[in-house]
C-alpha cells in the first residue's frame, strides 16, 4: 500500500483489484476513519467497490503512515456480524456514513436497512458458527454466552446439540446458565435420545401409561371403590419400582410425574368432600391438584417461574392467542356433549365465578400437571413428538368418566394443541387461557344462549 497524491494505493485482498483509497465515493475504494482498539491504535475502513469486501486496516486517514491490512470482510460476513451486534464489538456501530452510502450506491445495503436493530435468533448464531470468517464465529459464541439462559429457551433442533455442547464444556458459565444448557441440551436431542434409553425403561413408563388407563377405566365404568384401590396400588408400585431399580434419570423424573395422576385419582375421590358446600368444592378439589404439582415442584427442586414461563411482554398476546382457541374448542365441545344448563337462567354473577373457577383452579391446574410436569418429562426422555402425544392421551383418558367416545378423542386432539402451545411459548399462558375459556364456554355460555 503506497500513498500517493494524499490517497493511498491499496490493493483489495478478496478479488485483487488495484486502486486509490480515499474518503469519497468517488474513488475505487471508500476510506475512512473506524475505530480505535484497546491498544490506542486507530484502524480505518476501507471498502472495495469492486467486490464489496471490507477491509479493517491500520493507519492514519491521510497521513504519512501507511496503512496495515489486519482484517478482510466480504459483505456477507460484514453483515451478520453487524446483525449479530455485541455490545463489545463496537466496531459495526462506528461505520463512517460514506461508507454506508457507498454500499448503498452499490446496492449491497438497502437505504433503509438497519444492520444492528435486529436481536439474533438462536438459528441464525448456530449457523454464524460455521461460518468461514474466524471473526464472525467468535462473535457468535460471545452473543451465545451472553444471552446463554435466555436463548437457550428457543432449542428444538437437533443441530445445536454439538456447538452447545462445546460451550458448554469449554466456556466458564455461571450456574444458571449452565444448568439451562443442560436441560435444553437433553430436550434438543429429541428421538435420538430414545436410543439410548433401554428397552425395559421404556416399557416400564409404557406399563405406567397403560395401568393408569386400566384405573380410569375401572373409576369410570366399572366400580369406583375398585378404581381407587387401583390408583393407590400404582401409586406405591410406582415408588416401590423406582427406589429399587436403577433407572436413567429421565425414567425417573418421568415415573415421579405420572405418579401424580394416581395421587391425583386417590385424593380427589376418596377424601370427604360432602362437608364442603357444593359451589366451593371445584376449587376445593382443584387446590388439592396444584397441592400436589406444588409438592412436585418442591421436592424436584424445579423453578416454578421457568414451568409456568409468565411474561409481562407476551402476557397480553399470548392471552389473547388462548382467549381464541379456548372459544373455538369450547364451541366445538358444547356440541359433543351438549351440557344442559347449571341455573336456571344467566346470571353475570355465575359467569364471573366460573371464570375464577375455571381459569385459576382448573386450568391452572391441569396445565401445571399435564403439560408443565407431565409431558416437559416425557419431552426429554423421548422427543417433543412423543413427549406431546404421551401427554395428551394421559389427558383424554383422565376424562373418560365423561363415558363419551367422541369426547375422548375431542379432548385428545385438544391436548394436542394446548401442549403444541406450550412447546412452542414455553408458557403456560395461553393454555391455561385456552383450557379456562373452553369450559367456560362448555357449561357457562352455550347452554344459555343455545338452549
């Protein structure tokens, strides 16, 4: 690089192209000032307006110090790691304004694109991982690091098993984060991770899936007293089995879950309920369910807050997004079972409590049991796919003392949706909302205004 007539001579290291560098858009090469590092030295950028690339260079602006080239970045890498924008990687943010225009002249930049507004998905950092510039794969993992326990909620892919694997053994991570990548890890491994799991463990929570279904059956049609004594049958087998064999601890987390709907079977049936007046004994019983996951929760030493994952900035939207589907699966059900009215006429005062009722005991409830606990462990021991359809058959056969087939196979495909809801928001939000508002369109709206 030579200067020569107060521009500098500079030869572009991506397609070789020979010219003067100056600060103007006139020139084969734009030139100006950048950044200065932690050493004081004060670098300049000079893009090529041939190929795009730009070049990280050392040296004055138009002094009699030459210019050392330290870095080449084409566009592309330019780009992303302008859109990967780490605090500590101020360099994007300091871009001259001629340099900017001229990529807009050259049409490499749209006029109103914003390189640094955008927050980074999780796909986007794994894939800068692989990219070929040095510079964009350590600014990637830096942006992973930092935003490691928030991030890290958004795995569902099996491809960031092996680079989150590696930060994870090789990057010095506080506890939380740590503890999260562990769990995201075990939970993107999906089917795979079936593989590993012996073939006896398998069927061990099978078996569980299959008695639980026998008790139900039992509770519903056959003899409730027979369905009770069975449900704390399984329950001691459950723990009997699981503190005498060795199981991996997916199995076991897995077992300790289901254990909770025989409890749940024992509790809610056996206990004396007749002193209770009637209009409180819904939330009665429903206390007695979150008692239990609560129990749960406790003794797994699990973060209640991560389970329900609330969140002031998506409350609203993801209210709204139950409030619609719980409207339509409400409707749908009302005409399978066709629920005859609780009074006589509708009363604002009823509708108002069974909204209470229903939202923050029954859908709460069951969220917590059957999607927060129950199929988050089926997730990680057998793949989302699994996970979400052992879950939601455990639902539909925890309503058959509605001894409606059709209902059976409504509040399976029901279950589906409210534990795709939760996979995907990582809330229980929207399905305590979509679970509350469907029974309260069940048995508090429709049979009123259809009947």
């Amino acid at each position: 690089m030579k200067q020569e007539k107060m521009k500098l001579k500079f030869t572009c290291n991506n397609c070789n192209h020979t010219g003067y560098a100056d600060l103007s858009r006139e020139t084969q090469f734009t030139h100006a000032p950048w950044y200065t590092d932690q050493n004081g030295l004060k670098h300049n950028c000079i893009y090529c307006r041939s190929c795009g690339a730009v070049h990280d260079a050392i040296g004055s602006l138009f002094g009699r110090i030459l210019a050392k080239d330290i870095v080449t970045f084409e566009i592309s890498a330019f780009k992303k790691l302008a859109k990967i924008n780490n605090p500590d990687f101020i360099t994007l943010t300091s871009v001259h304004p001629y340099i900017i225009k001229a990529m807009v002249e050259d049409g490499r930049l749209n006029e109103d694109e914003d390189m640094t507004g955008e927050k980074p998905t999780l796909d986007f950092l794994l894939g800068c991982l692989k990219d070929k510039n040095f510079i964009v794969r350590g600014e990637a993992k830096i942006a992973l690091r930092r935003n490691a326990a928030i991030v890290l909620g958004d795995i569902g892919d099996s491809t960031a098993i092996k680079p989150l694997n590696e930060l994870l053994t090789t990057e010095k991570w506080g506890h939380l984060v740590r503890e999260e990548a562990a769990i995201e890890i075990a939970r993107g491994e999906q089917v795979e991770a079936v593989g590993r799991l012996s073939l006896w463990q398998v069927l061990f929570i099978a078996t569980i899936g299959v008695l639980i279904a026998v008790c139900e059956w039992v509770f519903a049609y056959q003899n409730v007293a027979y369905g009770i004594a069975i449900a704390l049958g399984l329950a001691v087998l459950i723990y009997v089995m699981l503190s005498f064999l060795r199981f991996e601890p997916r199995i076991t987390n897995c077992g300790e879950s289901l254990a909770l709907i025989p409890l749940y079977i024992l509790f809610t049936s056996s206990l004396p309920w007749f002193f209770i007046n009637e209009q409180y004994l819904l939330p009665a019983v429903y206390s007695v369910i979150l008692g239990l996951c609560l129990w749960h929760v406790y003794q797994r030493k699990l973060s209640l807050k991560r389970l329900l994952g609330f969140s002031k900035e998506k409350l609203l939207k993801y209210s709204l997004v139950g409030l619609a589907i719980g409207i339509v699966l409400g409707t749908g059900e009302y005409f399978i079972l066709n629920p005859a009215p609780a009074f006589p006429t509708f009363e604002v005062k009823y509708l108002l409590r069974d909204m209470v009722y229903m939202l923050l005991f029954v859908g709460l409830g069951e969220e917590l049991l059957f999607r927060g606990l129950i199929q988050q462990d089926l997730m990680r021991a057998f793949g989302w796919k699994w996970g979400l359809i052992g879950a939601s058959l455990l639902f539909a056969i925890m309503h058959l003392t509605w001894r409606s087939m059709p209902e059976l196979g409504f509040v399976f495909l029901a279950g589906l949706i409210l534990g795709f809801l939760y996979w995907k928001t990582k809330s229980l939000v929207a399905p305590i909302v979509a679970h509350g508002i469907n029974n309260v369109i069940l048995v508090s709206v429709l049979p009123y205004l259809l009947t």
